[in-house]
C-alpha cells in the first residue's frame, strides 16, 4: 500500500508530504484547492504523464516520491526480481520521479535508475486510478472486451495473450507472403530479363582490364608498317650505321680504345671506361630485342578482324552494363544475387503459404477457444455485476455481454463485445455507451473496480469524485461500497461527499492560500473535531451554524456506530 506521497515543486504545491495508512483515505476541500493536482502528482509518481508544465512557476524542476510496503504482494516482489532490484527487508519501496524544464526525466526505484517503460510497468501493479475521465471510458465500446478480460483471471489473460501472439505471427507471415505474392507477373518478367543479361555477359567471358589489352594489340596491328619502319632505324643507328654516319656501337667502341690510352697517363680515366663500357653492352643488348621484335613483326588481317569484332563486342556490353569491363562484371555479379533472391523467394513462397494457412488455423482454433472462455467468464461476471449494481441502490439495473462475431478478426480473436444495460424493469436492453446517465456511469465503474479489485489484486485504489452525479441513498450506498472495498484494499478517495467523507479512516483537508506573489497548496490531517468542522463545510458551505455541526456530528457517530 502507499505510505507516503512527497510532492515538490509540482503546480501550484510547493512543498508537502502526506501519509496515508490502510483502509479509507478521503480528501476534501473547495473547488480548486488542489485536492487533482495530488492526484496528479500521484499518477506522475506512477509512471504517467509528465510535462513541463508541471513544474512551479520559477521552479526548475518537480520532484514526487511515492513510498510503498509491497511486503504482500507477490506480483510486485516478483516485477522486481524481474529487472534486478533487491527490496528492502522491511517491504519499503521508494519510487521517485524529476522531471525539469530542459526535458531532463529521471525515475528511480529504491534508488535505482531504470527506463521510464519499466516504471511505469511497476507503477500499474501498484495503484489503480480511476479518475472522471476513466468513467467515461465505459463509453468507448473497445474498453468492454478489455474489462471483461481482466474479470476473468490470470488464466484467461493467458489464453488472450496467447491468442494476440498466434495473430501476430500469423499478420506477420502473411505479410511476407503478400509481399512475395503481389506484382507476380512484374517478377516474372524480372526474372526473365535478369537471366538474359547474365546469359548475355556470361557468353562474352570477360576478363578484368581485357578491353585495355585489345587496344593495345589492335593498335600495334593497325601501324605496323609505321613501327617496323622506326625500328629499323633505330636498330640502324645504334647498330649497323651509314655510308656517312657510323653505328653507336662502333662509336662507343673507338671511345673506349681512346680511353684505354688516356689511362696510361691519367689513371682517373678508369671509371669513366667501366661506364662506357656497360653502356655499350646495355645498347647491345638494346639492339638484339629491336632486331628480334623486327624479325618477328607482321601484319594479320585475320587477328585484326577478330580483335575489331572482340572490341566491338565489348564496347556494346558497355553500352548496356557499364563503362569499363570491371563495371560489366559488378553488374553481373549484383544481377546475380538480385536473381537468387528472386528464385529463392519464388520457393520461399511455398513455404509461406503453408506457413499462412497452418497459422491462421491455429489463430482460429485459440480465437474459438478464447470465445467460449469469454462466453463462460461472461454468465459470471453479469452476476456479479448486477449484484454489485443493486448494493449501489440499482436493484433493477441488468448488463449484458453481447458478443457480435460476424466476419471480425483482431489481435484479441473474434469478438466485438460490447456492454448492454438497463436501469429500470420493462425497459429493453440498449448500449451502455448511449442510455446510461452521468450518476449511473460512476456506480457501474465503481462496481467494475469493486468486482476486478478481488481479481488484480493491486494494494491500492484511487477514486477522484467517483461520486459525481450521484445523491440521496445511492450516494450513501457508494460511501458503504467505498468502505466495504478499503477492508480489502487501500482506498484512496477525493470526494465532495458527506456520506465518503464520514467513512474516511483518515481524512485530509487540502486548503489553497494565496499573497499577492504566490499561491499554495497545503495539506492537513483532520482530527475528530476538525473533521466535524469539514463536514459542516461540506454540509452548509460558509452558512456552518450550530445545526449543522450537530448534524455533522450525528452523522459522523452514526457512521463509526455502523462500521
């Protein structure tokens, strides 16, 4: 159960700290105090919504703390093994939250920071909320299948849960097949044209920097006359020589008989003999590759024909595929993956559709299995709602689950359900969602809460004015049903009520002070005869006279007499 709430910061609260106990928590006070924004700061605490605008006027952050004893309740100790935080021995656990104007949000559980998701997972197993807002959830027809689940147990949550993931298999693997089925023909033809292109690049075979060779070749066969013409001449000028003009081998080889004689006299000559002589050798040897190139040079028509119909081949490869061999033998290679997948999935095909139908099946068969679970669960829990309803001064009042099947199918099976009620004998049944009145919605939400209570088993249940719309014996009958449900769980109430406020084991009176600078809230722990005075606010307004205080008392003696 909650033990403490400290709020800093958080609207128009600057600083407070509450501690509630266990049974009936009721706060009071006028219109616009401030009694919401505890209930605000609460849900903040929980895992809810936070916003900047929560933070105080010139503040730059809000702070709430939420102190629990979880000593018994197994599901929260067993959420905590889940994420790895040891409780304290004592039962204690502390979830606190900050949030800050640079968007900064913090949130720790016994000083453990962990993510906001798993927070707020902890903060739904320990308070229920139920606000106005939630009473008009009634009206939302998808609410009726969620509240009938949750009246049948953790069994059935199983079998609902089990249902959402044979769907969610079954959505995924059709989606797959319809993505490989749809635009067959489009991959048909894709195929076709991909196995083309690979036939057509694969006959040329293709090798890395081939058309740079071709070239090379076809442009040495296309001059040929031209090269052998300037080998000669060189072979000519460094080997054989002129009538006129000697040879260089011959030239060199005078130079080095010269220096052979220059030695005798100048022995540094030596040197320069030994380089003359390696060049000589070097133009030699320069001389014998001309003469052998020329030897073996001739001009091939046949060569050059094949070699002009290789590149004319290549270059119109080039045109469709790339602009270099290298980009030809990427294309094939990326078209040949691109065509494996398609074949691949052109069998996976098969695979799906059988996957499909054997899911869809069991999707089915777990979706029938879950519509006799509701139908079952359905006769009890219209039972004990009606049941419910007439301790709350409905004792004509009927809900029915109408289950409407028909060509539906969704993540939670196959029926649409949706409440139908009436509030008096020999009116027909018609949808909760646009017959019920404001004061009958808070007595059949307070009957569901009361009803689903035993069956969650969350320690702690907040009620804010779940009296709204309701007066006379009806409003008396919520205060018992209020009081009834807080000897099994923790209630916490907000409440305009005199009839939930004489019930309250402990009662707050949350005030608003104002200065010309700044506005507070506060909060106070009312003792017997401060709660006298209350309820004769709550009774006659600023009117309180004597008579009322004395009714006020009678009521709250009357109240403790019956409990």
């Amino acid at each position: 159960m909650l033990t403490n709430l400290n709020i800093v910061n958080f609207g128009i609260i600057s600083q407070l700290s509450l501690e509630f106990d266990k049974g009936l928590n009721v706060l009071t006070g006028e219109t616009g105090s401030g009694k919401s924004i505890i209930l605000d700061a609460l849900f903040m605490a929980l895992g809810g919504r936070a916003s900047a605008e929560f933070i105080r006027f010139e503040q730059k952050k809000a702070q709430v703390e939420a102190v629990f004893n979880i000593k018994l309740t197994p599901e929260i100790l067993k959420m905590l093994n889940k994420i790895g935080i040891e409780p304290e021995e004592d039962g204690t656990l502390i979830c606190f939250r900050e949030i800050t104007r640079s968007g900064k949000n913090t949130c720790r559980i016994n000083g453990h920071s962990v993510t906001l998701t798993v927070y707020r997972e902890l903060g739904k197993l320990l308070v229920d909320i139920h606000g106005q807002h939630q009473q008009q959830s009634l009206l939302n027809i998808d609410k009726h299948r969620q509240l009938l689940d949750s009246f049948g147990g953790e069994e059935h949550l199983k079998l609902v849960q089990l249902t959402a993931d044979y769907y969610l298999k079954w959505q995924d693997i059709h989606k797959k097949y319809y993505e490989l089925t749809s635009n067959e023909k489009d991959k048909i033809r894709r195929i076709e044209m991909l196995q083309y292109q690979l036939n057509e690049i694969e006959k040329a075979q293709l090798k890395p920097e081939e058309d740079k060779d071709l070239e090379s070749e076809l442009n040495i066969l296309m001059n040929t006359e031209k090269i052998v013409r300037l080998v000669n001449d060189s072979y000519k000028y460094l080997y054989e020589g002129e009538s006129r003009q000697a040879a260089v081998v011959e030239l060199l080889g005078k130079t080095i008989n010269i220096l052979e004689d220059l030695i005798e006299y100048v022995p540094e000559f030596g040197e320069m003999k030994s380089t003359i002589e390696n060049m000589l050798y070097e133009i030699e040897d320069i001389s014998r590759d001309l003469s052998e190139y020329r030897n073996n040079i001739e001009f091939n028509s046949e060569r050059l024909n094949i070699l002009e119909d290789r590149i004319n081949l290549i270059n119109r490869l080039k045109y469709k595929y790339g602009n270099t061999v290298e980009e030809i033998l990427l294309f094939k290679q990326k078209a040949q993956i691109e065509l494996d997948n398609l074949n691949y999935n052109q069998e996976k095909i098969g695979e799906l559709e059988k996957s499909n139908a054997d899911l869809e099946l069991k999707f089915l068969d777990k979706a029938a299995e879950l519509t006799r679970s509701r139908q079952k669960i359905a006769q009890h829990f219209q039972k004990a709602i009606s049941d419910e309803l007439r301790s709350l001064e409905m004792p004509n009042a009927e809900i029915r689950v109408n289950f409407n099947s028909e060509e539906y199918i969704g993540i939670y099976g196959k029926d649409k359900i949706e409440f139908l009620f009436t509030a008096n004998p020999g009116e027909p049944l018609r949808s909760l969602t646009k017959i019920a009145s404001g004061g009958e919605l808070s007595r059949v939400m307070l009957a569901l809460k009361s009803l689903l209570a035993e069956v969650d088993e969350i320690p702690t249940l907040v009620f804010d004015e779940v009296d709204s719309g309701v007066g006379g014996r009806a409003l008396q009958a919520v205060a018992e049903k209020l009081d009834r449900i807080s000897q099994h769980r923790q209630v916490i109430c907000v409440t305009h009520a005199v009839p939930i406020a004489c019930c309250a084991s402990k009662h707050f009176k949350v005030s608003k002070q104002t200065s010309p600078n700044h506005t507070f809230t506060y909060v106070k722990e009312l003792e017997r005869e401060e709660r006298i005075d209350e309820l004769s606010r709550m009774l006659d307004g600023k009117n309180v006279t004597s008579l009322t205080k004395e009714h006020a008392k009678q009521l709250l003696n009357m109240t403790n007499k019956q409990k």
